[in-house]
C-alpha cells in the first residue's frame, strides 16, 4: 500500500474536526433529553420523595438514550475496574470525604458554632464510639448502597457529559461540567427540600463552590483512572459519608449555614482540596 506523507496532516485534521462536530452534537442531544427528563424528575421527586432515584438516573438515561440515537456504542464509558489504577485509589476514595467532613464539621462542632449531637440509633455507647462505628458502616455499607444512584449520575456527567466537552474543545471542561452539574441541583435548594440555609442566594453560591469543586475531583480521579467506576465509588462515598454521618450529628439553627453541601466550612473546605489537587499533573487515561 503507497502512502502520501503529505496527506497525513490533512486526513488527521479531517477526524479531529469530525471528532469535534461529534462530541458537540453529542452535548446537543444529551442536554436536550435530560432538560426535560429532569424537569419530570424534579416535578415527580418533590411530590413522592420515592421518584429521587429515578432523579438521580435522568443524567444516565440521557447518555444512554444519546448513544442509541446517534448509534456511538458504548466502549467510551470505561466500565472496566480499571485494575491497579482503581485500586490505588480506594483509600482516596474513601478517605477523602472522611477528611473534609473532619476539617468543614469538625471546625464548626470546636467552635460552637453546630451542635454535635448523637443521632438515636440501636447503637447504645459513647458519642464517640457511635460516631466512629456508623462512619465505618457508611465507608463501606453505605457506598456501596450508594452506588444505586451513583452509578446513574456518573454514567451522564462523567461517563458522557464530561468525556464530549473535553472532545468537544471546550475550554475548562472539568471545571465546567462541575459548574453544570451544581446548576443540575439548584431546583431542590430552591424549593427548600435540599441544603436550604437560612439566606437562600448564599445557599445557592455556597453550594455552587462545594459541588463544582467536588466535581473537579470527581472528574479528576475518571479520567486519571480511566474508569467510570472510580467517579462512581466517590460519589457514592461522598453522599453515604458526609450525608449519612457527618450531617446526621450536625445539630443548631445555623447548621446549613456553616456546615452542609452549602454550608460555609465545607464549601471552603472543598475548594482548597480542588485547588491543592488542580496542582498535581492530569495524566488521562483511556480503557
């Protein structure tokens, strides 16, 4: 077979551009279902607090309908584990929400400025003692449970979302699918029934900088482990964790204001962490 050395450049820059019209015809159809299957989750979870799964899908539904229309397959989504890569980051995984909830919380339980009171559970002991046995239970239990929702989250923001916008020749495109993702939430705070403070717009902005900065890292560990499992354990671990632990032993009217996913502690809290890890080198990897 002959070659033309001259035509490589060309038919490179040919599939690149297709690649481009691709990923943004991608975001096209993936934003035009999951506006409205979102607006029919919002609309049914605040009516039946049983439709909040079904919430947590409309992102995965939208990939997965996405890809049958415009017939992409699925090999991009990277559901291998991922091997050692995914392994290495289990401690991270499941440490690192332990490690913000320790410094947001634990900074405003010294303080004064929340409670911390013990949750009524089964578990007759000290505050301490109970604490430390439902964190545990939450690491591993509770993340995995998690995952239910999680994986259908993960399977839309960073199994399609995130992987197009990078395709796509977005500028900023992990800091912008978590800016995305925070705008996906807002409807709840609004409403009240998800992280409302007591001042509603500085809910809204508190919760912006926490979930755009927990996005950052999100989609960090999916594309430095090229495994959508990773985004999906982190996920899962930072709702079982912080939702399930740290929150349930926050007590006092300024709870939401200082501690919470629009909370002031946490909010500052994840925004160093992003900005610490933003630091280290990307190194993306493919399955």
């Amino acid at each position: 077979m002959k070659t033309n050395a001259g035509s490589t450049p060309a038919t490179s820059t040919n599939g690149d551009m297709e690649r481009v019209r691709s990923a943004r015809r991608g975001l096209l159809v993936f934003f035009a279902i999951l506006i409205p299957l979102s607006i029919l989750g919002y609309v049914l979870s605040m009516k039946q607090e049983i439709f909040v799964l079904f919430l947590m899908w409309t992102p995965g539904l939208a990939s997965i309908f996405t890809r049958l229309i415009l017939r992409e397959g699925i090999s991009d989504i990277s559901l291998k584990i991922g091997g050692k890569r995914t392994l290495k980051t289990l401690p991270f995984i499941l440490l690192f929400p332990v490690v913000i909830g320790l410094v947001g919380y634990g900074i405003a339980w010294i303080t004064g400025l929340v409670q911390f009171v013990t949750p009524d559970t089964f578990i007759k002991a000290s505050p301490v003692v109970v604490f430390i046995g439902l964190l545990l239970a939450q690491m591993l239990l509770g993340t995995l449970e998690g995952l239910i929702g999680g994986v259908g989250e993960e399977l839309g923001w960073r199994g399609y979302m995130l992987t197009r916008l990078i395709d796509a020749r977005v500028p900023q495109p992990i800091l912008l699918s978590g800016l995305i993702w925070g705008v996906w939430h807002l409807p709840l705070i609004l409403a009240g029934n998800y992280y409302s403070g007591p001042y509603p717009v500085l809910s809204v902005l508190l919760f912006m900088i926490s979930v755009t900065s927990m996005g950052y890292v999100i989609g960090r560990i999916r594309l430095t482990t090229g495994s959508l499992w990773a985004a999906a354990f982190l996920h899962a671990s930072w709702n079982a964790i912080i939702q399930d632990v740290f929150d349930a032993f926050s007590k006092g009217d300024h709870a939401l204001l200082w501690t919470g996913e629009s909370g002031i502690l946490v909010a500052l809290t994840l925004l160093v962490a992003a900005v610490i890890i933003s630091r280290k080198p990307l190194v993306a990897r493919k399955l």
